[in-house]
C-alpha cells in the first residue's frame, strides 16, 4: 500500500495547495485588476506633480524597511497599508524604496530583521516594535550605522530612536472621567482590559483608575482581559452581565463593539459604554444613543504609522533637521463623544464625520486612519490596500504639531523622570462633572 | 490491572455523566451566595449561550479522540472556515452556493487528516499539528492578514435571534447535543468507533474498516469546526485570523472531563456537553468573585483536577495505588 498510498496523499495535499492558489489567484486577480487601475491614476498624478514643478531628477532612492511585529489584525493591517500607501504617492513614489518585513510575536526574529536590513544598508526603518526594551542593543547598532530608526504607536526606550504614538495622550483617564461625569459618580461597572502585561494595557488601566479611585461611589464589579479582541470582550461580558445585570457602565478598551454585542445578545437595556475606534462602536453610539447608550469613542490611532513615516522622509530630506524632532513625539487622542458621532459619505473623513456605512467596512475595522492635518493624503481605499489616493501629493507636515510627549520610564526612555502627574486629564476633552 | 480499570470506567460511565450534570446544577444553585442575580434564567441562558460552541466542536473532536487519535487542526479550521465564510458569503450578495466549496475544502482537510494518520500511520498530533500550521499559512497568504468582506447578513440575524424566549445558540446547543448522542452511542459508526479506539488491532481482525473510519472521523470533526466557524461568525460580526484559538484546548478538556477516556474506546457524548456547561459554569462564577485574574486561572485549573480526580474512578484508583505504594515504602523505610 505504502507506495502507493504516499502517492495518493502527495496528489492530494497537492491538490489542497492548487486549491488555495487558484482561489488566491482569483482574489489577488481582482486586486491586481485594482492596483494597475490605481497605477495608471498614479502615474496621471505624477505627471501631474511634474508640471506642478517639483521636477525631481533621477536619484538614488531612499532605502526605507518597514517592519511589523505580527499580521492579521485589523489595526496593523491598516498602519501598514498608510505607511504603503504614502510611500507610493508623489513625490515620495520617486524617491523611496519600501520593503515591507512581518517579523510576528517573536522578539529575536525582529532583531535579526533589523539586523539583516542594516545590513542591506537601509537609510531608515519603520516599525511597529514588540517589546520597548529587548530591541535596545540592535536600536544602538542601527544608529551607529546611521540607519534613520523610527517606531509608531508601540514604543522604545533606547534615545536615538524616535517614538510617535498616542500612548501618552491619556486614553485611559480621559475616557473614565467621561464615564464618571455620565455616571455623575455614583455606580457600577465592569473593565475590559487588553492583553496582560502590555505597557499600553497598563497605562489605560492604570490611567483610568486613577480616575475611578477618586469616585468612591464608583464600584468596579467585573474586570477581565479580553486582549483587545470583539469576540473575547464579548464572552467575557455576557459572563460578567450574568452576575450583575445592574450594571450601570461599562469601560472598555479595544475589542468594545464586543461588549455592546453582549448587551444586545441579552437583551440588556443599553448603558454607556466608552471604548476606541472600531467602526462598529461608532456606529452603535450614533444608532443607540437615545436607548442609552453615552459614550465616548477613544483609542490606538493606526494613522500614527503614517505621521511617524512623513517625519521620517522630512529628516531623509533634510526639510526637518534633527533638532526639531524630540526623541518622544504625541499624536492627539482621537475624541469622539456619541453626540458627534457622523456617517461619511465618501471614503476619506470629510465635513467632520467620523464613521463609515456599515456596508463599507467590518465592524472592526478602525476608523481613526485619517487626520486632515498630519497625514490628509490617506484614502479609505490605502487604509485598506495600501493604494495611493489617486490625485494626492504629500503635503508637508506643520511644525507645530511636532509635539513632544512626557517622558515615561521604561516605556518610551531609560533614565528619565517621569512627570509629576503620570495621568493628567485632558481639560479640553473632558472636565471632571463635580468641579 | 489495567482491564479492571477500563470494565470499571464503562460501568460507571453512565453515573459520571449524571454527577457532571448534578454538580453543575448545585454550583448553579451555591453562586447565589457570590452574586444575588446567579441561579436566575438569565445567568442559565448565558451559561447556555456560552456552551453552545464549544459543545459543536467537542463534538468532532470526541469522536476522534474516541477512535484513540487527537485533532489538533480544529481551532485553524474554524478560522479558515470563518474567514471563508465572511469572504465568500459576506461580501455582500450573499450567495449561498459558494457554501458548498466551503464544505469541500473542510472535507478535504478532515480526509487529509484522516489519510494520514490511519493510512500513512503518522502520528495524529503530528499529522493535525502540521495540518494547522498549512491552513494558517494558506488563510495569512490568501488574506493578506486581513479578511474582508463581513458577517453574512442571515447569520448575523440567525444567532442574534430568541425563538419562545431563548437565544438562538441554545436550540444549536440543543440540537447538537441530541445529534452527537445519536451518532456517538446509537449508530453503528459511532459504535465501529468505539471498538477501534479500544482495540486497534482486534478491530482490523474482525474485519472493522478501520482506515475509513478514521478518516470518517476526522472529516466530521472538520465539519463540526467548520460549523462552529461559521456560527461563529454570525455571532461575533466578522472574522480575524485568530478566531479559532480559543476552542481548541476546551475541546479536549471537556471530551475528557465529560468522562472519555483520552487513549479511545470509551466517552459519552452526553457528558461531553455535561462537561462544557460545567467548565462555562465554573468560569461565570470565578470571573464573578471579583478576585485577580490570576487567582481566577488558579482556582479554574484546580477546579478541572479536583473533579477528575473524585469523579473517574480511573484515576483515583491510579492516586489510591500510587498514595499506597508511597506510604508502604515509608513504613518500609521506618
């Protein structure tokens, strides 16, 4: 049989392994359908920047290497495609070269990434870092080889890097205080948090209960780690709702559409619930908010990657020099309370709306991919697959929002003080109800 | 001694799936004490509501567990069948034809599965390991990391649904669960099963198709996941490339817990659904003490061990044995 059979299994997984190529043929046929329909409105706008003047010469380009920790959700897709995306519209498309490296959950694999791309001789890396500390002693030999090294919305210790992310902007104490003003101080409610361990699970959590321990009338009856996942979020919610269906409001971070999931799965009446960007939550505060459902809509921005990469190419370019940019920069929480929640009509955030139709995107996907100041070049379209939009070209970005973020020790520097207040709110986002 | 052992188990199947059953009941009835609101329908419908996935996948898996092999395949299997389903079925036209190709790719992989590990002799682990490791491949290239399209519509509404007042998941909980008895103890698939788990080689003596029925356990548990993929999907809204991981060790916990032996021939499926409502019981109540949630996996861990060990008969003989020998030799040693 053994000859035989061998022959039959191999014919077989063969099969398999024909079956996915076809059917990747099929899906990466139609996507390269797109993508030349992209290219010739690329090249249209290219042409068009020429006779706009910039008139830029053959030169070598830019050899730049983005490199993500781990695929396959929502947000890091969505990062990548912007930094994709950019590095294709004009001028940029003539002057970078961008490889793009998966590197996954593994820390050693990313240093031996970033090993092999200095070696290659890389100009700048981009990178969504796995771990603040661990990357250090290869952070330090990039800088020595004059690799430009810049990290976005995760960050690094090591002070020749350059950090861009939201990390500092008070997620956490920010959108607990607006639960505590919908609450007016008094009730009960549960916390979904991220992944354990995670610097930036713990400085929502820790930023939030700064707020909530001030409040003694509010009472955190459930807290779980839902690893910033809807379906987890929403195990863990029908859970905790099975032993306190009184609960007032719920505090959520990533993964919240999870939790309103859950309220409609019992048949709870809607409570507040305050969460980040999913569009699906968007969506809900704009369709529930006469039931109940008050909240606020605040989190991890993907847009971070593209800010992070213009201010990379302005110091390639030489338009930023290097002390103009802080080793810390912030991007701006994104805010949207559920009065303000508005439906696009088209594919970028125009005439101030912030959701999209539900028939557009997953309910997961993150909105926050647009900032009409810091990257106005980003479609809907390059958010989801990497396309230029078509007609754009790279605006510069306005020196005054280059800000420095507080320095955090062992999140974003080493030997560092933190500030006073780690956890200040934002006064112009929300003020606390009793004062 | 170790036929003693197993005559014994098969004997005290039927009272273990019993207790499973009585002990989840009581629990249910003490949380009172940690939460007012537990012991009420709700905190039942939510228990149920729960169980219900993890009853289907358990499903497939006990059956291959009781032919005496593992499926490790299962969680990437309900993630590639919940991307396909969200890709091909949720992209808007909602073509229910292209369910069938779905079913055909999950079949193929169970007889994969299957032809290996009954026909090419490769370790079932190994084998369902390796298998996992080709489809996440195969679902990350073909995705690019991101799956489109979205949860199909009519799913959607199916598992948001209540019929007579009770969520929709619970009538697939108790669909599942009459199915799976049937197949597992009252047909004689379910029975060929059982008597090649037990003993492989008798089995192939008397003629027992044995390769076949292998593979034909291993497409069912294909099936099983693909289904609990796609529920899955109607339930959560949409599909990530992790959205089976979560199922895939409960799977074998309840089959064992729910009174199956892990090396085959034995397992009711009765009390693999006693089992999966048990452990959800378990983690509703922990998560409602409001300890750290480390504590809280400390006190699930151990609350799986004490069970096992008071409640099959197997392995409190085995400590018996072992606690004697220990004590024996202390006396011995004084």
């Amino acid at each position: 049989m053994s000859i035989k059979a061998r022959k039959l299994f191999v014919l077989s997984m063969i099969m398999l392994i024909v079956l996915f190529i076809t059917a990747c043929g099929n899906s990466s046929g139609s996507s390269n359908g797109g993508s030349s329909s992209g290219g010739s409105s690329q090249s249209g706008s290219a042409a068009g920047s020429d006779g706009g003047g910039s008139g830029s010469e053959t030169k070598k380009k830019f050899k730049v290497y983005l490199s993500l920790s781990y695929s396959g959700n929502a947000w890091q897709n969505e990062a990548a495609n912007i930094v994709e995306a950019l590095a294709k519209t004009p001028p940029y498309d003539e002057m970078v070269e961008l490889k793009k490296v998966i590197s996954g959950a593994d820390v050693q694999k990313q240093i031996s990434d970033y090993q092999s791309m200095i070696a290659d001789g890389a100009d700048a890396i981009i990178s969504f870092p796995i771990s603040p500390t661990a990357l250090d002693s290869v952070i330090t030999q990039a800088c020595e080889q004059g690799v430009l090294m810049f990290m976005y919305d995760a960050t690094v210790t090591n002070e020749c890097a350059y950090n861009v992310s939201y990390i500092t902007a008070g997620q956490g104490q920010n959108t607990a205080q607006w639960r505590v003003n919908q609450l007016q101080g008094k009730g009960k409610i549960f916390m979904s948090r991220g992944v354990s361990g995670n610097a930036v699970d713990i400085m929502q959590y820790e930023g939030a209960m700064s707020v909530f321990n001030r409040y003694p009338g509010i009472e955190v009856v459930a807290e779980y780690y839902s690893d910033w996942d809807d379906v987890k979020t929403k195990t863990n919610t029908l859970k905790a709702l099975a032993a306190h269906p009184d609960v007032d409001g719920i505090w959520a971070e990533a993964g919240e559409y999870g939790a309103i999931q859950a309220l409609q799965q019992t048949g709870h009446k809607m409570i507040p619930v305050t969460g980040e960007n999913s569009n699906g939550f968007r969506l809900a505060l704009k369709n529930y908010a006469n039931e109940g459902l008050t909240g606020v809509s605040g989190g991890s921005p993907p847009a971070t990657s593209g800010f992070a990469f213009k201010i990379m190419m302005e110091m390639l370019t030489g338009q930023l020099s290097k002390d103009e940019v802080p080793h810390n920069i912030e991007y701006p929480l994104p805010w949207v309370p559920y009065d303000q929640v508005t439906v696009c009509e088209g594919s970028m955030f125009e005439n101030g709306c912030n959701a999209f139709p539900e028939d557009k995107v997953q309910t997961s996907f993150v909105t926050e991919v647009f900032n009409k100041d810091l990257v106005p070049e980003i479609s809907l379209e390059s958010a989801l697959e990497g396309k230029p939009t078509p007609g754009m070209t790279i605006q510069p970005i306005p020196k005054e929002m280059i800000k420095q973020a507080p320095d955090i020790p062992g999140i974003n520097c080493t030997n560092c003080n933190p500030p006073e207040d780690l956890y200040p709110l934002n006064l112009e986002l929300v003020r606390p109800f009793d004062q | 001694m170790k036929p003693a052992i197993q005559s014994e188990v098969n004997k005290g199947l039927n009272r273990y799936v019993v207790f499973v059953y009585i002990l989840t009941i009581v629990l249910i009835f003490l949380s009172k004490y940690i939460s007012p609101s537990f012991g009420s329908f709700a905190q039942i419908k939510a228990i149920l509501v729960l169980s219900s996935l993890t009853v289907l996948v358990a499903l497939g898996q006990g059956l291959v567990i009781l032919t005496g092999e593992l499926d490790l395949s299962v969680g990437k299997i309900i993630t590639l069948s919940g991307v396909l389903t969200s890709m091909w079925l949720g992209n808007g036209d909602e073509n229910w034809l292209m369910a069938i190709p779905i079913f055909a790719i999950l079949l193929l992989v169970g007889f994969l599965n299957g032809y290996g590990v009954a026909a090419l002799k490769i370790p079932s682990f190994i084998m369902t390991l390796a298998m996992s490791m080709i489809i996440y491949g195969c679902i990350l290239g073909y995705t690019k990391g991101t799956p489109d399209g979205m949860s199909p519509r009519l799913l959607e509404k199916l598992m948001a649904s209540n019929w007579f007042g009770l969520p929709s998941p619970i009538y697939v909980l108790i669909v599942v669960a009459i199915a799976g008895y049937f197949l597992q103890s009252r047909t004689k698939l379910g029975r060929t099963m059982q008597v090649i788990g037990s003993n492989r080689t008798a089995a192939h003596y008397a003629a027992i198709p044995v390769k076949r029925t292998i593979i034909f356990a291993y497409m069912i548990s294909a099936v099983c996941a693909g289904l609990t993929g796609m529920i899955l999907v109607g339930y959560s809204g949409g599909s990530t490339l992790n959205l089976g991981d979560a199922y895939l060790l409960p799977s074998i916990a309840t089959v064992v817990l729910g009174g199956a032996a892990i090396s085959g021939g034995s397992g009711n499926y009765l009390g693999t659904v006693g089992a999966a409502i048990f452990l959800t019981t378990v983690s509703t109540i922990i998560q409602a003490l409001g300890i750290s949630i480390g504590w809280q996996n400390v006190i699930y861990g151990l609350m799986i061990l004490v069970v096992l060990i008071l409640y099959r008969k197997d392995i409190y003989q085995m400590l018996q044995h072992q606690l004697r020998g220990w004590s024996t030799k202390k006396q011995e040693a004084a």
